[in-house]
C-alpha cells in the first residue's frame, strides 16, 4: 500500500508543471524514485521457447526433465532421425519456437576415409536435410536458433547449413544433455548480448570437442515495469 501511494505521488509531481520548483529537482526525483523502484523488484523479464526433437523417447524424457529443473520453456518431440526432415517445418508453424534442437543418435563408420562425406555417418543427412528446409523458412540466424546433431554427427556440414550450434568437431560421443544447456544458456541471456561461445561450451559435459558453433544472441527480454495486480 505505501509503495502504490508513493507511485501515485511520484506521478502527479512529474506530470503537474505547478509543482515543479527546477528541472534540477525533477531529474534527482526521478532518478530516485526509478532506483527505488528497482530495488523492489518491478522488473520482468521474457525469454522464448525451445522445441527439442529426439530419435530418442529415454533421452527426450531425461532431457524435458532437466529442462524442467532450469525453468526453461519447451516443447518435445519424440520423431525418428530419418523422420525429421519431412515433418520439422510443420512442427516449427505450430509451436512457433524461438531455438530448435535436432537431435537422436548418429554415428560415424570405422572406415571413414572422407570426413565430410555424409555415406559415413548413420543420421547426419537427415539433420542436414532438416537444418536445410528450417533455414530456408527463416534465414536469420538469430530469429531462430538452431541446435543439430548427435553422436559423431558431421559437424562443419551442419554449420554450414545454417545450424548455430552442432555436434561433433572431434567426432566423439557427446551427452544427451549438451543440447539442454546450450538451449539455456540462450535462453537466458539478454537479447542485447551475443553469448560467448568459450563460456557456453564450458558448460557442456563433452565440451569444444563434442559440441561447437557461432556467435548467436540471446533471447532473453527484460520489461519494466510488471504488473501490479499478478
């Protein structure tokens, strides 16, 4: 009740030129009443959705959980990886997500002799090829972020389709989770700052050598000030 009283003087002596004694007093009073208010709380903030689609059921569960836990909005999808790519756009229209994971299981023949030839690897075409159809819908790297690959996936092919973020630069086995902290890391981060990528992969499990990318913004939006009456 104090607080609302002192906003609604505050607001008359700002708006009623009667009550003004110079511009000096009004800039102080102001300044004031903003750090106070501040102080109290009245920020908040807005950050976007994450759409995770996983070939794997197990591992999309373990990963909503952890997402859970880090209050970061999603939305999953349990496709197979050969599947993706005939079904990602529509899914994408109808969640209308700000960051995508594509994810599953991948992996890279023993007898690989090119490393940028996708006949080796199990699933990396089908992230491409999804990769490829999402950033034909929306080009902006920043408007919609891209998460894609798996074990040993074809890493440089997937960021040159357009993905933000992928798997694997040293083609080694990566964790189910990486995916879910990179997604929160953007998601956390203000829309005015570019994540640093050393500190982003320093929170993954596997690291520079499982999981790599490019500079991308935030998606986190701050507002002032909340509402009042929730």
């Amino acid at each position: 009740i104090k607080q609302a009283s002192y906003n609604k003087k505050n607001y008359k002596f700002i708006c009623d030129k009667t009550d003004f004694r110079d511009d000096v007093e009004k800039y102080e009073y102001k300044n004031i009443n903003s750090r106070n208010l501040k102080k109290k709380g009245s920020n908040f903030g807005k950050s976007g959705k994450v759409l995770h689609v996983d070939g794997d059921f197990e591992y999309l569960v373990k990963c909503m959980d952890v997402y859970e836990k880090l209050f970061v909005n999603v939305y999953g999808e349990c496709i197979d990886e050969s599947k993706q790519p005939d079904v990602i756009l529509d899914l994408v229209k109808f969640y209308n997500p700000d960051i995508v994971v594509l994810t599953g299981h991948d992996s890279m023949s023993k007898n690989v002799c090119d490393y940028m030839d996708l006949n080796f690897y199990k699933n990396s075409r089908y992230f491409l090829e999804s990769v490829k159809k999402l950033r034909k819908y929306e080009k902006n790297l920043d408007n919609l972020v891209i998460f894609a690959g798996a074990c040993q996936s074809c890493y440089e092919l997937l960021i040159e389709a357009g993905a933000n973020f992928a798997t694997s630069p040293r083609r080694v086995l990566v964790h189910c989770l990486d995916p879910v902290f990179v997604c929160s890391k953007i998601f956390n981060t203000s829309i005015d700052k570019t994540v640093k990528i050393d500190e982003l992969l320093n929170e993954t499990i596997t690291g520079f050598s499982g999981v790599g990318g490019i500079q991308t913004r935030g998606k986190y939006r701050e507002g002032f000030p909340k509402s009042f009456y929730i």
